[in-house]
C-alpha cells in the first residue's frame, strides 16, 4: 500500500529528534510512501495562518493521487485545512498532543468527513464522541525500546529531575513550566535539573538559569545525547503544560523514561496523566506552579520504590513501536483495503 504522510510541523534541521518525524519514519520503514512538509513557515512558533497550510503544494498532492491509497495527516490538533477538500482519497487524521481548550474550536460536521480521526488516548476520544464525532481511534504511541534499559537511581542526597518538551517561544517558558521548576529549585536546594533543549531559546534558558543563582544545580544540554545514558543519572521525568494542546499528549520524554525504568512527573492537563494514575508510574501535577511541582515531587519521593517497580512493569512493555506500526497496519488496511 503506498501512502502520503502530510506534516504541518516546519522542516527541521534535527529531523531525528522530532517525536513526529520518528513516528512518520518507523510507519514508512514498515509501509513506505512518501512524506511532505506543508507548513510554510521556517520554524516553530510561526504566524503563518494555518487556514493556508497545503494550498501552496495542492497542485503537487493532487498529482500523487495517482499513485497511493491513502493520506495520513499529522498535526498537533484537530483542524480541518481547507486544502483536504480537494483530496480525493481516504485521509487518516492523526492528532498528536490533547485536544484540551481546542475541543471548543472544532468543526465537526466537516472532521466528520475523514476516514479516521487518530488520537493517543480515551480521554480525548470521549470528548469526540460526546460531540457527536464517531470516526475516532485510539492509537497508543511507540518508540524504540530497545535504546533504553533500567538502571538503579543516583545515590547519595538530593532529587534530580530531566525535564523535555522544550519551549518554541517566550511565553512557553511559563506555560511548559519552565519556570515554575526553575522557582521549585531555587526553593529547594537539594533539587537538580536537567533540560533537554532542542536548539531555540538557548541564550534566554541561560540568561534565567544565571539570573535566579542556579548555574551549579540546572543543566542545559542543547545537543544530540543518548538519552538512556541522561536517565540514568536521574531519578524521574517532568513534562508539564498549562493546556494539552502545548505538548505531545503521551510527550516521547516521559516513554523514554518509563522505558528506563524511572518514575515520571506530568501535568493534569495532559491525557497522559490518567494513564500515570492508573497504572502508578509516577505523580500528576495539579498545577504548573513550584508549588505544584514541590507538592507532587514530595509525593513521589514518599513512594519512589513503588513508582519506580510499576514504571519498570510498564515501560518496555506498553508503548513499543511495533504496536504503534500494527496498530497503523490493521487500520490502513480497513480503509485503504
């Protein structure tokens, strides 16, 4: 079956470390078909009206028609560009953070239309369903397992926290709670953080890090890591969000961290946090304040060893990528016969 994956995220010079790009290439590696850019700007965080997304490639979409089954959309939330009205074959929609405060933006008589609606999470597929949309799926995200394994946790005093999902703009600092954990450092002296940054905003990370006295406890690593090698130095991972739609909803830091074995810190906003408390491979965080991070970082140390035991359980086991290509498989086939 040959496919055309479309991506509204910008090319990015680091195509590797994009959650996106990686899923797109372990179901190509699996089912091939090509994959197009069609967010014209040159970077995250752009103006560009997405409303004109695809337009300026239609021509060349159109031309590919000939030749595949299907088109499978990839973007971070539900939004029905006005270009896919022209398509004429199936198109598979897969959204990849929580549709959180963009439910209400939603326009479901024409989301109707598409062949499926993919989302990472029951959560977000209730939401759907309760607005009368039923073309929903639940595809649970994977990534390569086999680059991590466990490890025992740092010894001797103090906590230390990897914190991904890096900010795009000046506001994410707040709302990424950036700031918040660098407040929940200065506030208690044994914390340590490590940030994994992704290229952007590296001088005005530093210039936080050096005005709030913090430059011996937080790390910035602004380059390509083995990230198991991180993790292993660590004792958990934190990704918060003020609103779902900020980050991926199950985000590839915190599965790289299940996957080693280490406990993970998450915000309520994101689906991912149901997940957390059912299966108790971490703490939610009910507010991306330092005071939220301080209330949900003192719960974990209190059951490290449980979180710990139920994370190793979980990891390796629930978000492999050969789900994920399965999944897509058995899907593909249903619509694209």
């Amino acid at each position: 079956m040959s496919l055309l994956y479309h991506l509204m995220i910008p090319r990015s010079d680091a195509p590797a470390l994009d959650a996106v790009v990686q899923e797109v290439e372990s179901l190509q590696s699996r089912f091939g078909g090509e994959r197009v850019y069609l967010n014209p700007a040159h970077r995250p965080g752009s103006l560009y009206p997405e409303r004109l997304y695809g337009l300026h490639r239609l021509s060349y979409l159109r031309r590919q028609e000939a030749a595949i089954r299907l088109h499978h959309v990839y973007n971070s939330h539900l939004f029905f560009f006005p270009y896919l009205r022209w398509l004429r074959r199936p198109i598979v929609y897969s959204v990849t953070t929580g549709l959180g405060s963009w439910s209400g933006r939603v326009d479901l008589k024409k989301v109707g239309r598409l062949a499926a609606i993919v989302v990472s999470n029951e959560r977000d597929r209730a939401t759907l369903r309760d607005g009368g949309v039923e073309n929903v799926r639940v595809v649970r995200p994977g990534i390569d397992t086999s680059r991590f394994g466990p490890s025992p946790p740092p010894s001797g005093s103090g906590f230390t926290l990897l914190a991904g999902s890096a900010p795009w703009t000046e506001a994410q600092f707040r709302s990424k709670g950036v700031e918040a954990l660098l407040a929940a450092a200065r506030a208690r002296p044994d914390l340590q953080l490590i940030f994994l940054w992704r290229g952007l905003l590296v001088e005005e990370m530093q210039a936080r890090v050096a005005g709030w006295g913090l430059q011996g406890r937080v790390e910035v690593i602004n380059r390509r890591v083995d990230v198991n090698e991180v993790l292993a130095g660590v004792h958990a991972a934190v990704v918060l969000a003020s609103d779902a739609t900020l980050v991926k909803a199950f985000p590839h830091s915190l599965l790289e961290s299940l996957a080693a074995g280490r406990p993970v810190l998450v915000s309520r906003t994101l689906p991912m946090a149901d997940y957390v408390e059912r299966t108790g491979c971490g703490e939610v965080v009910e507010a991306v304040s330092s005071e939220g991070v301080l209330a949900a970082l003192a719960r974990l140390e209190a059951r490290y060893k449980a979180c710990r035991a139920a994370a190793l359980g979980v990891g390796q086991q629930d978000f492999s990528r050969q789900a994920l290509v399965e999944a897509f498989g058995r899907l593909y086939k249903e619509i694209g016969g």
